[in-house]
C-alpha cells in the first residue's frame, strides 16, 4: 500500500506491506472505529472484504484506490 500527499509544502510518501494493512489486526482496528460510527458491518463482512482485496491485489498488481485534488492544487493518493 502507497499513500502519496503532494502539495507546496510537502512532498510525502508512506510505503505499507498491504499484508500488514489488511490483515486481523488492521480489520479489527477498522471494525472497531466503524462500530463506534454506528456503521452496520460485521467483522465476517470485515474479514471477508479484506481477504477480497488482498486476492484482487495478487491478480491483478496495483491499482490506486483513492485520488483527489484540492483546488488549491493538493493530491492525495492511495495505492494498493
């Protein structure tokens, strides 16, 4: 996983194994915010979502899953 924040004051680069992202831990991290936000998501719904985007990443490379720009010119980035 690659996060790239770009603007005219930073130039960052945050390079993360995708296993450590999308691993037990990480779920259950992400579980636990999700339920304190009242978000409906199990954590099999969790696991079984995580485990899809590991096989997707595996098949087929990487592939960026966020891009945006500001109107001030910023871009953020993140890669799987």
């Amino acid at each position: 996983m690659k996060i790239r924040i770009r603007s005219k004051e930073t130039n960052l680069t945050l390079r993360l194994p995708t296993g450590m992202v999308f691993n037990r831990v990480g779920i259950g991290m992400a579980y636990g915010f999700l339920k304190k936000k009242n978000m409906p998501l199990t954590k099999d719904q969790a696991l079984l979502f995580a485990k899809g985007i590991r096989e997707f990443r595996r098949r087929n490379g990487p592939w960026k899953l966020v891009e945006v720009y500001s109107a001030d010119g910023e871009l953020v980035e993140i890669w799987i």
